[in-house]
C-alpha cells in the first residue's frame, strides 16, 4: 500500500487512494490535519501533533517547529538532551502519519508518495527523501506540491481540456505552476516560486507589530514568551481573516502591549510580503508562454491562500475568482494520494497520467576567451534550462582551455543567473585529461534529472572513454548512507507515545498551556482539573478514562471560549 | 511524395496531423511509458511530441494571439461578472498607466524618468498580473527603437525590477530578451573600460546632443570606434539622429583636418577592454580556480559578435552568510522600511544575499538562539 503525505510546514497530512478515490487519514485525535511539531515529554517519549503543539509554549526547549524550513541545510534543533536533524524530526512526523494511515487502513504501509514545494533544491529534496527512509517508508516519488493540487483539482472538475494556475502559498513556501490539460494528460508547464514566503511571514509581522508597539528587544530571547506571542499573533491573523479585525494584549514582566489591526492595517503590514508574490508568477507565465487572460482558472492550494487579502490579491491580479471547491489545506494531500493511486496502477486511474518539470536550471561554469587572448572566468553554461519536462538527460562537450592541461574542473550550479558567481554551486568534478594535442576533445558532460528532481552528474573523458559521477553534496548537510544507518538506529530507541493514550495526553498538554496563561481562580480551577484528570488516567480504567477525558475537554473548551485564548486551530 | 516526418512515425501517425491528433497519439503513447524507470523511453516520445507540435502549430495560419484581445473588447453586456469586468478596467488602467509614463518621461529629466519607471513599475503590480509583462515589452521596444529620452538610465533602472540578468527571463522574452542580453553583454564590457574615458565620452554624447560644435565635431572618429564595439550600448545613450549629423559634420571637414581629428583621437588602449589580470595565473583567490576550465562549444551568442569578456572576478562577490546572518537579513528585509535609504548596488547584494540564503534553506526568522 502506497500513501500519499503532504509533509508541511505548520500542519501535515495523510492520505490514501481507497475504493477509487483519494481518501485523507484521520489522525489518533480524529483530526486530518497533524501539526508538524515534535516534542519529547517528560518521560522521555516522543510526542508528535496537537499534543507538541500545545507545548510549544509551555516547553519550549524540549519542542521543535517550523523545521521544514531547515530542511536541506545542517542546522539542527537542541531537544531535551540531543540534537536533532530536520530528516529527523520530519521522519518523527512521517512516521506519526504512518502509524495513523496503519490504524486506519488496517494494514502494513511502507511506501509513500511524499509531496515538497516545486522549488525546492536538490539537497532539499534528498533530505526529504532521507526522512522518509528514517520513518521506515520507500518513498516512491516525491511529488512537487503545486502538482499535486493540481492532480486533486483536476481529477475533481474531470475537465477534458483546460490550462490553469495553481497558487500554492503554505505556511513557509511559495509555488505557482502552470498546467495544461488534454486527453487525461496533465502537463506542468512551468512552475516558479519563493522558498522563504509562507504564512508563517504574515505571523511574523503581527510579532514585530507587538515590539513595535513597546514590547523590549530583550523578550526575544525568551522562548516561553515568543512561543506565547506567536501563538497569539496566529489566532490574531485567523481572527483578521473571520472578522475583520483583531485585538490582543499581551505582556512581558512589567511591559503591558495591546495590539489592534484592522485588515486595512495588516494589509498595509503586509505589503512587501504580497509584493513578492508578483514575480513568480509573473515569470511562470512568462516561461509558459501564455497570459493571465489564457488560463481557464486558478486553483488555490495551501493554507495561507485563505487570508481574504491573498483571495483579494489572486482575484485583482488574475482578473476572475479562484477556484472555490476544494479545501486548500487538503488538497495537496489529496493530490499525493491520487500519485500513489497512479503509482499502484488503479483502475479508476488509467486515464490520467501527469508530467513535470525541473524548476530551475541546472548547469556548469565556462570560461570565455577574450579578444586579447586570455579567459576570462566565471560564466554560466545552462545544460538543463529551466521547465524542461523531466526526466531528462542532457549531454554536452567541454574542451579544454590549453592543450598542456592535466585537468578539467566542472562546477556544478543551480540557477538563473548569466554569472556564476550569482549561482548556487552544488558540487564539482575534477577530471584528468591528458595533456597533448590528441587530447583535445575534453570531456562530455551529462545532467539527469530524474522525476523526482533528483540531479546525478557524470563526466565522460572523450579520449579515453573513462567516466566520473559527481556524487552532490550540499556541504555538511549531506547525509552519507552510513549515516543515515546511525541516525535510524539512534531513532528506532526514542520511545514514541503510544497512539490510544495521545489524545489523553493532548488533553493534558492543552490544559498545562492553558494553566500557564491563565491567572487567579481560574489558574487555580485547571490546575484541579489536570490533577484529577492525572488520577484518573493512574486508574487505567478505560471506561472511566473515556467519561473523564469528555468531561474534561469540555470545560477546557468552555474557559477557552470564555477568555481571549489562541483558539484551537483545526476546529 | 514528401516522407512522414521522423517524429510523426514515431507516434505512429500518417504524414499529415493537426495538433489534436498529435496530443491524442502522444497522449496515447505515454500511458504505456513509465516515466520513472523508463526515462529514454520518455525522452524519445517527448522529443518526437515536442517537435511534432512544433510542425503542426507551424502548419496552421491561424494566428492564436489576436483571440484574447477580441473577446476582450467585445465584451457581452449582459456580463456581470464583477471580476470579469474589474479585469477590464485594470487593463484599461494598465494601459493608462503606461501611456502616462510614456508621456512624462519625453518631458521628463534622467532623475524623474528613473523615479517614474519604478513608480509605474509598482504601479502596475497591483493591478493584473500580465500589466508588467506588457509594460516590460513596451519599454524595450522604445529602447530599441530610441522613443524615448534617457535611454541608458531607463535601461538600468529596469535591468533590477524585470530580472534582466536571469537567463530564462530573456529566453522567454524572445527576439526582445536577445536584444536586451546583447546590451548587456556591450555593457559589461563598457563598464570595464577605464572610467576616466567612459566618463569622457558620456559628456561629449551629452554636448553633442545638446548642440554640435568644433568642440565635438573633432570627436567623431572616437565615436565611430565606440559605435562598431558597443553599437546598442552606444545607441542608448546617442540618437541615431545626433550621430548621423555628428558624422555628416566631420566629413564636411576638409581632408587634411579630418586626418588631423583621427590623429588626435583616443588611443586604441582606451578602447580595450581590461582583461582581468589573473588570467591564466594560480592565485589564491578562489574564483581564478575556475579559469581552469573550458570554453567550449555552446556558443555564448550573447557575446559572440564582440570581444569577449567579463566583469572582474573579485567584484561584488556575495559575502559568505550562516544561519545566523541569514535570519538576520531575513528579519531586515521583512521590515517594510528594509530598502529606504539603501543604494541599488546595497539593494542588490541584500536581494542576492537573501535568495541564496533561502536556496541553502538558512531562512528563518531569527529564533531566540540565534538573537543571543
């Protein structure tokens, strides 16, 4: 069985391709949407979803968030008594999918489809892939989210012939695809995008506008306060979507701030944010070759596109409503689902089949000659350009500069720029040549990009017919496989909370959070709360646990209702 | 009889087919493909589609373009779609817009010109999102047609906004984006010229077009040299109207005078472009590292027609960031303030800086750790 998995920024997903449609896993909690946060409790077990989330604020050195964004690079997060990868901490939550679609299907899952922003790099994707390996899954393909969207949305319209955008703005990545449809075959395009826009940036501003509005520079660094500011900033940013309007206090030792905006306001905040949003699509456009006017819809994707100001936005610049009709938290999850019903070869599925394209271009540095003899350095020499359909292989020759050299070295580049200085390298070949003037043919040099935005590089010396492969690693992050054989033993030893009790201990976590904000009686009235409700777990009595556990999220819900709280955001 | 094409056998089709039927036969073949364990399988479907496409958007006159624009204007009454309509009165504003700036910048002084381009540019973003695409094309083509003044500082202050040193970007915009990379192939070039003389012949064009005398008539065989080098650099910041006068001036110049002028024209190294002076030297700085390699055989057309070049190595370099600079950039440039007060070059480098930073995947907003 193959599952599909949105692994996002805030909130990941599950799902299933099941009696010939795509189906989205419920967690243990009843919930599809499972934030992506990992915690480790106090007894040392792994808590994943709703109940890290809670403790975000109440435990923030032993909880970790928004490690997507880390994703790729060797940046690793400090918990409780270890460090941890993002691989790590993603396969954490990969794998607390897993055990939810397991539960749900009632049988084995190892392989998966996993979905990642279009533009992400290649070391991006590999840890991504890496991750998935952690958690126990064959990732049978990984699958850029904006495609995915798109497989949802266009299985759900069954339109026969239609061009449209997706919009795919998350909660810490930016994707925009063009697609054409025709004949059950989906074909991206072009795809463009911003690795480092999300609505986690829109949260963001609401924070910097609560230090803007007196809170002292030194709060930043304490954690419990930033985790409670952010959450509030969140609820104030869904509020501003509901209603128009929000305000909060907040306060920091002696330092009482309210802030208030008004959707004018946050806009106004927002401005270079939604300034960005303009480029990549403009140049997905570009690159498809057709105008906004041409494309039959817009399709949104990703939590953030529900912000009114970013409907606002898609509506002015595209000149049509988007596409209303599919949740656009669930949609990529959906459309991974559909790639692994397409993967096991489903009979609802047979018509339909989907191409991609690399995002970026790919390429090597050359040297030019000058008129007055010499080289100069540093040019960029695309092999792969940008939107070509994968997979793709593309081969070409280098020569060398003098005919006394020993050896060619090729740099190995992502993007745009007509300067390799403007470039990422992501690796390098040096390769031998022998000198002489029979030795002038160089070297072939050859670029596969596979279906899964994975790049391998080889080097053919022509002369001599020997051949070189650029293993890519992207400096310290790259994980060799001897390592990742180390980092799954030391993982396969964290003890994971088991999933009947998770909704329990949830349950705990919120109403720990809520006594840590809360003061006075109240305080005093969770506090009794949570000590019966620990006494009550103690009895292992099932039937009772389960009368309690209502009970008890009952009258959290009623104070949380009752006092300005970051509301619950899945209900 | 004419042959079937290679790439119409290959999806099994007969000599003739409109582009449906290649869609349909593409389409056909490609659910019998895997592409994941199949890739040259694939490559050689999709080469065959790609160029069978090709031939049949050939073979069909019907020119697809003017379709839009049409419907467009002959837009039903009884639509009340309020997008729908809002759409059309964006591209009428559009449109507005543009002709405004138009009309200013033929008044306008270099300064207010530069202002009113990014003006119009940010302008126009909130309108449609096709708005700076039609604006982009519009504006290289009074730049290379010469209607309007200012040319060369236009030409600079849009390279940053319309992402002109982006490959894919001149790639997709066509015959307009060849002619903008070969500008500025010419310009990288001008800019490695020795700045005293660059400085000198930027003020005999602007006397020149201001009003020619025997103080710049001398000078023309200076400006023959830089128009054979550079000529659509040259003609950026020069009319063709103002050269031709220059030129038919000097040659009314008797002989012997006309000699005199070229003796006393700028020398040829003036004119030579500073080969950087690592060139084929093992050094430690670690950009000449790539001098190491090869030149070859994809033609760099952009530069073929002149002689080659680059900008020295050591020029704006990005600085080496860490996580920690990373966040701390990222938190400056939210900050809608970020760029006021900062030069373009500063504007640049912090864009660059950030781009990089974001492909590394170091971009976050500084956490509590990073801040102590």
């Amino acid at each position: 069985m193959i599952i599909g998995i949105d692994l996002g920024t805030t909130h990941s997903l599950a799902a299933v391709w099941k009696d010939g449609g795509p189906r989205l896993v419920p967690n243990a909690l009843g919930s599809v949407l499972t934030p992506s946060c990992v915690g480790i409790d106090e007894d040392g077990s792994v808590l994943v979803g709703e109940a890290a989330r809670e403790r975000l604020q109440t435990h923030p050195q032993r909880t970790a968030s928004l490690f997507k964004r880390y994703m790729g690079s060797a940046r690793t997060v400090r918990l409780a008594d270890r460090d941890y990868r993002p691989e790590e901490l993603s396969a954490l939550v990969l794998r607390s999918l897993k055990d939810d679609a397991e539960a749900f299907l009632g049988q084995a899952v190892t392989e998966a489809v996993i979905t990642v922003p279009a533009y992400f790099s290649d070391a991006q994707r590999k840890a991504t892939r890496v991750a998935g390996e952690l958690a126990g899954l064959k990732v049978e393909r990984l699958l850029n989210e904006p495609t995915a969207a798109a497989l949802a949305y266009g299985l759900h319209e069954g339109a026969t012939e239609t061009q449209f955008l997706v919009f795919d703005l998350g909660g810490g990545t930016f994707d925009v695809s063009i697609l054409e449809m025709f004949e059950g075959v989906m074909e991206v395009r072009a795809s463009a995008g911003d690795n480092m826009l999300g609505g986690e940036d829109f949260s963001t501003l609401i924070v910097e506008r609560a230090f803007a509005e007196g809170i002292p520079e030194a709060a930043r660094a304490d954690a419990v306060f930033m985790q409670r500011l952010t959450a509030r900033a969140e609820a104030a940013k869904r509020e501003l979507g509901a209603r128009g309007g929000a305000t909060f206090d907040i306060d920091w030792r002696d330092t009482r701030v309210t802030v208030t905006l008004d959707a004018d306001a946050f806009e106004k905040l927002s401005q270079p944010l939604l300034d960005r949003l303009w480029r990549p699509i403009e140049r997905a456009l570009r690159d498809a070759r057709i105008r906004a006017a041409d494309l039959d819809n817009v399709v949104l994707a990703g939590g953030a596109t529900r912000m009114p100001m970013i409907r606002a936005l898609a509506t002015r610049m595209f000149g049509r409503f988007p596409a209303v009709g599919l949740n656009p938290d669930e949609v990529v999850a959906l459309g991974a689902a559909v790639q692994a019903g397409l993967k096991m070869k489903d009979a609802a599925l047979n018509e339909t089949v989907m191409t991609d394209v690399c995002p970026y271009t790919l390429g090597t540095d050359v040297a030019q000659r000058l008129e007055s003899g010499g080289h100069a350095a540093g040019f960029y020499a695309p092999i792969i350009q940008r939107n070509t359909v994968v997979p793709v292989s593309r081969v070409q020759r280098f020569s060398p500069i003098s005919p006394q050299q020993k050896a060619i070295r090729l740099g190995v580049y992502q993007g745009e720029s007509r300067m390799v200085r403007d470039n990422i390298l992501l690796g390098e070949l040096n390769v031998p040549i022998q000198p002489g003037p029979g030795h002038a043919d160089g070297v072939d040099l050859r670029f596969t990009y596979d279906v899964n935005g994975l790049l391998e590089v080889e080097a053919t010396v022509v002369a001599t017919g020997e051949k070189q492969r650029l293993v890519i690693e992207s400096g310290d992050a790259h994980m060799s496989p001897s390592d990742i054989e180390a980092r799954l033993a030391a993982l396969s030893l964290l003890k994971i909370h088991p999933r009947d009790t998770l909704e329990n201990r949830t349950l705990l976590a919120r109403a720990e959070r809520m006594y840590e904000q809360l003061l006075g009686d109240m305080r005093d009235h969770v506090g009794k709360m949570i000590l019966r409700f620990e006494q009550v777990l103690a009895t292992q009595d099932a039937r009772l646990i389960a009368r309690d556990a209502e009970l008890f999220r009952q009258a959290l819900k009623a104070i949380e209702a009752d006092s300005h709280f970051a509301p619950d955001p899945v209900s | 009889m004419a042959e079937t094409p290679w790439f119409l056998r290959a999806l099994g089709l007969p000599p003739y087919a409109d582009v449906s039927t290649v869609r349909r036969a593409y389409a056909h073949a490609l659910r019998t493909i895997d592409q994941a364990s199949d890739p040259e399988g694939f490559a050689r479907l999709r080469a065959a589609y790609e160029a069978a496409r090709a031939w049949s958007d050939q073979a069909i006159d019907a020119p697809p373009d003017d379709k839009t624009e049409a419907s467009d204007d002959a837009l039903p009454a009884e639509d009340a779609d309020p997008a729908h309509t809002d759409a059309i009165d964006a591209r009428r504003e559009a449109a507005q817009l543009i002709d405004a700036f138009i009309a200013q910048t033929l008044e306008a002084d270099s300064g207010q010109a530069m202002e009113g381009l990014h003006r119009t540019i940010a302008a126009l973003r909130t309108r449609y999102v096709d708005a700076p695409g039609e604006f982009e094309e519009r504006l290289v083509d009074l730049l290379a047609t010469q209607g309007l003044p200012h040319r060369a500082t236009l030409f600079e202050a849009a390279m940053i906004p319309f992402q002109w040193s982006d490959i894919g970007q001149l790639d997709a915009l066509g015959e307009r984006g060849a002619w903008v990379g070969r500008v500025l192939a010419e310009r990288e070039l001008w800019l490695r010229l020795t700045p005293s003389w660059r400085w000198h012949w930027l003020d005999l064009f602007a006397r020149a077009t201001r009003k020619l005398d025997a103080s710049t008539v001398r000078h023309w065989p200076d400006v023959a040299t830089l128009q054979a080098h550079y000529p659509r650099w040259i003609a950026l910041h020069l009319d063709t109207a103002t050269s031709q006068a220059w030129r038919a001036a000097f040659e009314a110049a008797p002989m012997s005078t006309q000699a005199m002028y070229r003796q006393m024209a700028a020398p040829s190294d003036a004119f030579r472009v500073v080969a950087p002076k690592a060139v084929r030297r093992k050094s430690s700085h670690p950009w000449f590292g790539f001098l190491f390699f090869m030149a070859i055989g994809i033609a760099y057309n952009l530069l073929v027609a002149i002689q080659h070049g680059t900008v020295s190595p050591s020029s704006r370099s990005l600085p080496e960031d860490t996580p920690r600079t990373c966040g701390e950039l990222h938190a400056r440039l939210d900050r809608p303030d970020a760029l006021a007060g900062v030069n373009d070059d500063d504007a640049d480098l912090m864009k660059r800086r950030g781009e990089r930073c974001a492909r590394l995947g170091y971009w976050h907003a500084p956490t509590a750790e990073d801040v102590r």
